[in-house]
C-alpha cells in the first residue's frame, strides 16, 4: 500500500515536472528541471526493486546529462524565441495536440495489454531469467546477476556498449574539438611561445 | 567561480571521496548495484567539478585532451584484450573461465577486468565531451 503511494506521488511529480519544464522559456530552468525528472525516475526505479537501474539513472540522467547540457547551453541564447504572432498558432496547437492525444492513446492501448507488474508468468520471466537467477550464482560464483548478466552472459553486448560510447565521443570530438585544432596554428598556438616570439622579434628589431 | 573561496574549499574536499567513491562502485559491481558504467561517470564527476570551479585551463592541465584521447581507446582496448587472452588461453572469445582455467577466479578476474575497461572508457569520454563542450566557445571567441 505505501510502495503504491510513493509511486503515486512520485509519478505525480513527475507530471508536475513535465508540465513546468514546458510551461517556462528558460533554457537553465529547463535544464535544471530535467535533472530533477531524472532524479525522480531514479526513485522511482528504486520503489521498483531496480537499483542498478535507478543508480544509472542517477549518476548519468541526474549528473553528468545535466553538466554536459549546461555546457552545451553556452551555444545557446538564454530564453525561448517569442512566437511570432503572423503564424497560425491556433491551428498549430490543435495540430500538435490531436497528435499527442493520439499517439498517447496508442500507448496507453498498447500498455494494457502489457502483463501486471511482478506477473511471474509474463514472458520476461519465462525465457532465461530464471536460469539466470537460479544457476550463476553457483555456476560463475558472483552474487550481483545484473553484473553477470551484463558483463559475462551478455559480454558481447556491453563490449558493443563500450565501443558506442568511445565511437560517440570520437565523433563529438571531431565536430568540435577538431575545428579548435584546425584554427589553432593561425589564432595563437600557445599564448607563451608567441609572446616569447614577439620578444625575440622586437629584440631583433632594435 | 575561480575567485570564491567557498566553491574552491569545497571542491578541494570533495574531490578525493567522489574518486573514492567511483572506485568502490566499480569494484563492488560483483557484490551490489555497479560497475563500470555508473563509476566512469562518478569519477568524471570528479574531474568536471575541478574543471568547473578551478576553470577549464586548470582542468586540461589535470588531464590532457591528448592523453585523455588514449585513455578512451585504452578501456576498449582493455574490454578486447580480456577477449583476445581468454582466446589465447584455449576458451572462446570474453569466456572469462579460460582466463586461469577455473570458474570461481576466471569469472571474478574477466569481469573485473571488463568493468576496468567500461570505467576508463566512460571517464575520459565524459571528460572529453565536457572540454569539448565547455571549451567550445572558449576556443572559438
């Protein structure tokens, strides 16, 4: 009944959090405001019995997400653009509104077919992990099956996992720290040699 | 933020136990809720707060764009390289069995190594994005 409550209250939040970072033009509050949808998720993945879900959730949708966009909000202007008044924007809202109203509905209708939570006869539970639960603890002698699972029943994926993340990076480096190292020689390599430069130079000037 | 003392003392004592921190959920992820993913962020954390507080010059003298762009490679290379030894050792590709030959320490021994791998990755990507990120217009004005 609690664990009921606290879902309640926190996917109530969550609504209230949504709702606030749509109604407010502020890119920071926006920001600032996503950060606290994530850390509420991650609650809620706790109430849920998922830790490591939740502590994921946590260290990179609450943490590190909320930092990079902030850096990311320096390219930025600070507020939303005002709409202008020549558009339509009545028709626009019905447009926009018509089509989350349906595609809700959609989820909705598809979610009820989903099974109850903790239905142990729903498929998830069916297919290996009970094997999972039951045997690699004896079989591979670690006791945390998310990391078993994660890291030696499904090795291959999180070694994909890790090449994504490195493949990301290297491509976000590209884009932005390549184009520094491009301008760089031109603009002033580093400020120390070239003031030592124009020291040389004026020295051989006089 | 360079020049208030509160921000400065605050980063100076933090650092350490979130670093602390970051080593315990990497090498717990066999026990409890962890592993590499989660103590990669938690250790960039560390690294983004100095660079936020101390400014981004000092943040990149901590940890260089160019050694942070090995470090990168270094984890997948760490997560391969377990696969590559285990194939050496006669077993198939990531069994971490054939790492010593027995279950008990193979798997503990591959998956820590594995997990070894996903943090450094991890760390210096998220590392890399924020001095790319901060450091953009920085760069470019």
């Amino acid at each position: 009944m609690t664990s009921i409550m606290i879902d309640m209250f926190l996917l109530g939040l969550l609504v209230f959090i949504a709702v606030m970072i749509l109604r407010t033009g502020k890119l920071f509050a926006v920001i600032v405001m996503s950060g606290g949808y994530s850390l509420t998720s991650a609650a809620i993945f706790v109430n849920l019995d998922a830790v490591d879900v939740a502590f994921t959730e946590a260290a990179v949708g609450a943490g590190i997400s909320t930092v990079l966009f902030l850096a990311a909000m320096s390219f930025l202007p600070a507020e939303e653009k005002a709409a202008s008044k020549s558009d339509s924007t009545f028709s626009r809202t019905l447009i926009a509104s018509i089509v989350c109203v349906v595609a809700g509905g959609l989820l909705v209708f598809a979610a009820l077919d989903l099974p109850a939570f903790g239905n142990p006869n729903a498929p998830a539970h069916m297919h290996v992990a009970p094997r999972y639960l039951e045997e690699s603890g004896a079989l591979l002698h670690i006791p945390n099956v998310v990391t078993t699972v994660l890291a030696s029943y499904r090795g291959f994926d999180t070694l994909g996992e890790t090449i994504v993340v490195f493949t990301a990076g290297l491509g976000v480096l590209m884009l932005l720290a390549g184009a520094t190292r491009t301008r760089r020689p031109d603009a002033a390599q580093s400020t120390a040699t070239s003031t030592a430069r124009g020291k040389a130079k004026k020295g051989a000037a006089k | 933020m360079k020049n208030n003392p509160v921000f400065r003392v605050a980063a100076k004592i933090l650092f350490a136990p979130i670093i602390l921190f970051g080593l315990y959920v990497q090498f717990h992820g066999d026990f409890g809720p962890g592993g590499g993913f989660q103590a990669g962020v938690i250790i960039a954390a560390a690294f983004i707060l100095h660079g936020l507080v101390f400014g981004l010059d000092q943040g990149r003298r901590l940890v260089s764009a160019r050694v942070n762009l090995w470090v990168m490679a270094i984890g997948v290379l760490i997560y391969g390289g377990v696969g590559v030894v285990s194939l050496f050792q006669g077993g198939l590709f990531l069994d971490y069995t054939a790492l010593t030959g027995s279950v008990g320490s193979g798997q503990h021994i591959g998956i820590i190594l594995v997990e070894l791998g996903v943090g450094v990755t991890v760390t210096s990507v998220m590392l890399a994005l924020f001095h790319a990120f901060a450091g953009f217009v920085e760069d470019h004005s």
